[in-house]
C-alpha cells in the first residue's frame, strides 16, 4: 500500500503561486488519479518517483519510506523502484524496442531472457529490433510499458499514457494495462484527465482541484 | 622546415584537441545541468578567449603561468622550469583558445537533449554517471563532434597567443601558422604558399567533415 501525505510550494515568477497539499492512500489494483490540467497530477506522479522533492510530508511504499521529513528520508530516484511511464514515452531514440526493455533489467543474465518475455507479453516481438522511430505510438506505448514493468517495480506510475493514441488503441492498451497490472499485483497510480479511460479502468478514483483532493 | 612545422602543429594540436574533448565535455555538462553560483561568471571567464584578441589571452597566460608567473611562479620555484618558450606551452595557448568551441557546441547539445530520457534512466535505477554515458553521450554525439572538430581547426590556426607564451623558435614552437608568417617576412614565398595550401586543405577538410557529420542522420 502506498501512503502519500505531502505539501509542496511552488513559486514561479511567471505564474501564480501554487500550493500541492494532498493525502491519499492506494491499495494495489489501479487507482485514477483524475484532475484538469493544471491540478498537479503530473507533479504528484514526479513526487511520489523522487524526481522533484517535497517540501514536507512522508510517502511509503509498504514497509518502505520514500521520504518523510519529519526523520530527514529522502530515497534517491533510482532507490525507489518505481516504474513510470511517460506521457511522451521517453523510449531511448538510439536504442531498439528490445534494448529499451533490457536497459533497466538488473540481473546480466537475465537480460536476454527477460526482455524476450516482456516483448511476448505485449505481443510486439516483431518489432524488437526497431527503433522507435519506426513503431506506432500504440507500439511505443507498449514498449514503454514494458521497459516499466521489465525492472520489476514495487509501484507503476501512468502520466496519461494514452493521450497520443488514437480511440481504437487507447481501448486495446487499457485492456493491457489492466492485464498487466493483474499479473504483477502491484498497485498502479494512472493520470488521466479523460473521464471515459477513467470509467473504463474504474477502481478507485482520486480526484484533484487546484492541488487538492476533492475526493 | 615545412615538416618540421607541420609535425609540431599536428602534435600541439592533436595533445590540444585532447585536453579540449576532455575538459569542454566536463565544463559542458556542469554548465548544462548544474545550477551553482558563479555559474554565469563560469562561463563568461571560459568564453573570454573566443572575444579577446589572441594576444591579450597570450598576455594573461603569461601573468599566470610565466616564470614570475602566480601559477608559474611556484612551479619554477620547486622545478626550475617554466613552460614559456616550450611546446607544452603552444599547447596550453591552443586549448585555450579553443575550448569555448567545444563548451558552447557540446552544451548545447547535452541541453537538447529531452530530460524525460534522463529521468527515464533514473527510474530504471541507473546512476547519473552511467545515464550520461549510456543516454545523454550518444543523444548529443553530433554536436559533441561538431565542437570538437571546430576546436581543432581554430587550434590549428592559433597564431597570437602562441606567439605570446611559446615564441617562434623553429623545430621548437614554430608552428604552421607562425612559419608562414616567418616565411613571407623573410620574402620566402615558395615556402610560404606550401604551408598556406597545406594548411587551407586541412581545414577545408575539417569543415567539411563537420558539415558531413552534422546533417547525417543517426538514427534509422
């Protein structure tokens, strides 16, 4: 289970003066995380990674502490095991489908083996030796996806991972999504300001105003 | 003496380049990824060189590095030597002079490169060290290159400071340029087209290979 109970201040000369204050608490199975643009989903997403810090607050992860400033923690981004997912996918341009899922597999002699498994999985063996240049963005979607879940992760984070693919994909990848996230058991935490991905993937649903938790 | 010359600009120049890859590529990433005090002053004490008249950069260099120098001064005190009129020093001059090349090149290029890739690697439990090298290094190859080849060539042509801290001794630290300058003083003109075509060809060359890598492609 995951406890998130953070405050965040952000200052910004250009715009206005923004205030993250949220707690929440997800059990595994997907949890939608649902706010207008501008809420803070994608930020809360970057706290709960490591990649930006809070000001106060704790996050664990079971029996993990990610940060709490009450006891000074503060796990480094690559301690937190987290596997995330980019709304732009971030797949390594220079790197083939098959070496972006391998990168961040940990054990050398498993490498191999287990990316071959993941591409199976996501039913893109055919394009492992391509570059991402030349998949679809259903296809770099799934690569993503499955570069996420090869490091075995302790927690999925989804920053609208379907908001580049078109109405027909997006139902096939929910379907994926869901199924990979029963086989893994873990929770997921999927952004989306799209009320019908939202209804499709229902479980329990966050919703966020203005860098507060409606419900 | 036109392959004396030639030899010594093409070692003066190749221990340059070197040190230039080396350190610009540092200097580039800190600039790039770091926000530190002194930052801006960082990079404009860095850039200086590419504005100031060779000469003066050649003065500095002498202030500080010349036997009564504030660096130079110390090491002559516990070696008794000094690096003005010596090779090691043409090299100092033409590292300095062409590292800004490198620096704002191969910046620009890390800086160009999306972050999400980075943080990416950073997810996937990788350090910064080995994200730079196995990521960011290959994303900004191009521009990387590009700098260095330009650092090459302006080191190549350095005249100025040169002259300033290494002098003009041939078969010791007369380089290309400086012989062409001797040659056409001394009305030798024969020697002087040589090493001016010589030196004309090596850079066209060097243009060209850097407009060549510039606008192929790297992937697919």
């Amino acid at each position: 289970m995951l406890t998130v109970n953070l405050k965040k201040q952000f200052k910004n000369k250009k715009t206005a003066e923004f205030l993250l204050d949220v707690s929440f608490e997800v059990s595994s199975g997907i949890t939608v995380l649902m706010g207008a643009s501008g809420a803070g989903k994608t930020t809360i997403l970057r706290l709960i990674a490591g990649i930006l810090t809070p000001d106060e607050g704790s996050i664990n992860l079971d029996s993990t502490t990610f940060f709490d400033s009450a006891k000074n923690i503060n796990l480094s981004i690559q301690e937190r095991n987290v596997g995330f997912v980019f709304q732009d996918y971030a797949l390594f341009p220079h790197l083939t489908a098959k070496q972006n899922i391998a990168y961040g597999i940990k054990d050398k002699s498993l490498k191999n083996e287990k990316a071959r498994e993941m591409l199976a999985l996501f039913h893109i063996e055919h394009i492992s030796e391509r570059t991402p240049n030349k998949m679809s963005g259903g296809e770099q979607q799934r690569v993503a996806l499955a570069r996420a879940l090869a490091s075995n992760p302790k927690i999925v984070l989804l920053d609208e991972p379907l908001s580049a693919v078109d109405v027909e994909t997006r139902t096939k990848l929910l379907d994926e999504i869901e199924e990979a996230r029963k086989r893994t058991n873990i929770p997921f935490i999927y952004v989306t300001h799209n009320e019908k991905e939202a209804e499709r993937l229902e479980r329990n649903r966050v919703i966020l105003q203005n860098g507060r938790i409606l419900k | 003496m036109i392959w004396d010359a030639l030899k010594l600009s093409l070692l003066i120049v190749s221990a340059a380049t070197i040190i230039v890859g080396v350190s610009g590529l540092a200097f580039a990433y800190l600039l790039a990824k770091f926000d530190f005090k002194g930052k801006e002053l960082l990079d404009a004490v860095l850039t200086m060189p590419l504005v100031l008249p060779p000469t003066v950069t050649g003065y500095y260099l002498i202030i500080l590095l010349g036997r009564n120098g504030i660096i130079g001064g110390f090491i002559y005190e516990f070696t008794g030597w000094t690096i003005v009129f010596t090779w090691q020093g043409a090299v100092i001059a033409a590292t300095v002079v062409s590292l800004p090349l490198m620096i704002k090149a191969a910046r620009a290029s890390i800086e160009s490169v999306n972050p999400n890739y980075e943080i990416a690697s950073y997810t996937l439990g990788k350090s910064k060290i080995e994200t730079f090298l196995r990521i960011t290094l290959p994303l900004a190859k191009r521009g990387i290159f590009a700098g260095l080849v330009l650092s090459f060539a302006r080191a190549l042509g350095e005249f100025g400071a040169t002259l300033m801290i290494a002098g003009n001794i041939p078969g010791k630290t007369q380089t290309m340029p400086l012989a062409i300058y001797e040659a056409v003083a001394s009305g030798d003109d024969r020697r002087a087209q040589m090493l001016a075509l010589i030196l004309t060809a090596i850079s066209i060359a060097a243009v060209y290979f850097t407009n060549k890598i510039s606008r192929s492609r790297i992937y697919g």
